[in-house]
C-alpha cells in the first residue's frame, strides 16, 4: 500500500455508467462463499448494491471519474484480499463535523458492521441512491450518512466549500467538514440519544477529538491522514 497523500478539490466531476467487472464475474463463485461464511458471523451484513471508482484523474483541484455499480458482497471481497484489482478505487466522502469550540466527532463502528470497533466519521460506500441522472452525488452521499449514523440533518451543519482528498493506494477518501454550532460534549450527548433511540445502530460511541493525542489505532490511516492535516 502505497503512502498516503492529501490533496484540496474544489470540484468534483463525477459520472456514472453501467460497466461489467471482470474480477466479480471470474470469481463469483469464491466471493459468494466468502460473503457466507461473513455471514455467519455477522448476520446483519446484507448484500445491497454499491458503486465503485473506475477510470478516474486528480488534478488541478478536481476530480473527475466514473462509478459503476456492483453488490456489496463482491466490494468486501475485493476489499477484504487485498483489492486484488488496482484499476479499481473504493472512492467515498465523509462527513467531518467540526463543533463550535474547534474538536471533531468520530464514531465507533458497531459490532453488526463490517466494519465493526474501527473509528471514522460517519460516511459509506457511494449507492445508487447517490445518482442522479448521469451524475454521482457525493455531497447527498454525505447528507444521508450523516443523517443515518448521527440523526443530524443540513438544518444542524453548515458545509464548508470543497473536499480534502486523502489518496491510500485502492481508496479516495474525501473529506467534508461539517461545522456545527454546537460545543462538543453537548453534540456527542445529542448523537448518544439518536442512537439510544435506534433498533441497530450504526455507531456504538462517539468520541470527541482534540488534538493529536486523541488519535486511535483503530481509526483508519486515511482518518489520520485528513486530522494530522487539520491540525496542522
């Protein structure tokens, strides 16, 4: 995996167009069996439909490329080897949301995930709920995770202008920050109630970060990447 890098964009120019993937296809068989046996241990795990970054080109500010949609159970085997085909790129926003005295809120992935006890802010895999037309919608990308995983909605943020692009090999991770005018511990007591509330949360904790200090290893190198940034 190559080391990351953290790029600013003003724009996105992001498409969308059925396309076949060979690496689904010659494998399917190995993939429906990996995504059982996941299953198995995490029974929750559903095999929706997702959307993956294909002949794509940063620069300038801008990113520009094109999704194409695939099943979720051939995105976690493709993640999970090792992302065994390169020409492909996990390409997903986030939503950084930045409280009224300068910390972020991150949360803690449930044990029903797959993602289960790793720290990000709230985000997902783009879907085809994500286009529109011909276009892939990352900023409704952010909205709805944010809507899903918090309870918070446009009303409670104010976005700011553009995306921090952190790049990890395989993953294009952009970043959203989100201020809300709202102090911490008073959001994180706000979230923790939306989520006391829900049948299956996405999040199990919400953590407050302040500095470098607060940093895990169980947050990605791309959430590390975007905060040793912001912090900078």
């Amino acid at each position: 995996m190559s080391e990351p890098s953290i790029v600013a964009i003003d724009e996105l120019e992001l498409s969308f167009a059925p396309q076949a993937w060979s690496f689904a296809d010659q494998r399917r068989m190995e993939i429906d069996a990996y995504f059982e046996a996941r299953q198995r241990n995490t029974p929750e795990l559903w095999n929706g439909r997702v959307l993956l970054l294909s002949r794509w080109v940063l620069g300038e500010r801008r990113l520009s490329g094109r999704f194409f949609e695939t099943d979720f159970a051939s995105f976690l085997a493709w993640r999970d080897w090792g992302f065994p085909d390169r020409a492909v790129v996990n390409c997903f926003a986030m939503g950084a949301l930045r409280t009224a005295d300068g910390a972020f809120l991150v949360g803690v992935m449930a044990a029903h995930t797959a993602n289960a006890g790793r720290i990000y802010f709230p985000a997902g895999t783009p879907d085809p709920d994500d286009v529109r037309g011909s276009i892939v919608d990352l900023e409704q990308s952010v909205v709805r995770e944010v809507a899903e995983e918090t309870g918070l909605t446009p009303r409670d943020f104010t976005p700011r202008s553009g995306w921090e692009a952190v790049v990890e090999g395989p993953r294009i991770a952009l970043f959203k920050v989100l201020d809300v005018d709202t102090a911490a511990v008073n959001l994180r007591a706000r979230i923790l109630d939306h989520l006391a509330r829900e049948t299956a949360p996405e999040f199990s904790d919400i953590r407050i970060l302040r500095s470098r200090t607060d940093l895990d290893p169980r947050m990605p190198v791309f959430v590390r990447t975007f905060l040793d940034r912001a912090w900078s």
